[in-house]
C-alpha cells in the first residue's frame, strides 16, 4: 500500500521500466493530485493529503 508521495515515488522507480510522475495538481491547501503515466499506455491518478 502506497501510504506517502515519498512511497509513490519510490515504488515508481522500481518498476521496470520506470513509471513517470506527470504532474501535480493542487486542489488546496492539503490535497494534490498525482498524475503517473502508466508503462502500458495508461494514466494513474493518486490522492495525496
């Protein structure tokens, strides 16, 4: 389980290939977005409070 922005981007450079942080996106003060484009073509977004 995925329980930080640090763990996200940890477990993105251990895939093989390495995944690829996008973007964040602020919603306010205390939550982002994080848009991952995917190794197969797909886009993940993650909740980050």
């Amino acid at each position: 389980m995925l329980r930080s922005l640090a763990a996200l981007l940890e477990w993105l450079g251990a895939r093989t290939p390495p995944g690829r942080l996008d973007q964040i996106v602020t919603q306010d003060e205390f939550t982002h977005d994080v848009v991952v484009a995917d190794t197969d073509g797909r886009w993940l977004v993650f909740d980050v409070t």
